[in-house]
C-alpha cells in the first residue's frame, strides 16, 4: 500500500478543517487534538442560527450513539454523517 503525496495530504487536511500535524495524527490512529477548548466549542454552538445548532446537536448525538456502539475502537468522524445535510 502506498500514502498519497505531502502535498495531496495536506489538501486532505485543509478539506477537514485540520492541519498536516493532525491528519498525521489521525492517520496513526489517534484522535487528533482539538483547536477549541470545550468551553469555546460550546460558546461557537450557543451562537449559532437555530438550524446550525440543530445540525450540531444532530450529529453529537450519532456521534455518542456511534461510539457506544462501537466502543473504545471507534473511529471519528464516522464516514456515514452527512455534515451538510439538514
């Protein structure tokens, strides 16, 4: 098996909102560290418009639906969440 160029990665990253470090991180298996505290996350969420903040309480939901199903080997984000979708 062969790993995409540098610079196909780091278009991958930039497609996820991540930097390189992260996606290398992610791609070795780890979760990658976050760049907004949790406070900060739930700060972002509590400003949202109502329909964005539907949208991010739909998909933590499948994501701790997902998790508990899948237990300690999960991993995120899980493939079949439609971020976009309403």
């Amino acid at each position: 098996m062969s790993w995409p160029g540098t610079e196909n990665l780091r278009k991958l990253a930039k497609l996820k909102g991540w930097g390189f470090e992260e996606l290398q991180t992610y791609l070795e298996g780890k979760v990658p560290l976050r760049s907004l505290s949790v406070q900060q996350l739930l700060a972002e969420v509590r400003s949202l418009p109502f329909e964005d903040a539907v949208r991010v309480a739909k998909v933590a939901l499948e994501t701790i639906a997902a998790r508990e199903t899948l237990g300690k080997g999960y991993s995120y984000p899980p493939e079949n969440i439609d971020l976009q979708a309403g």
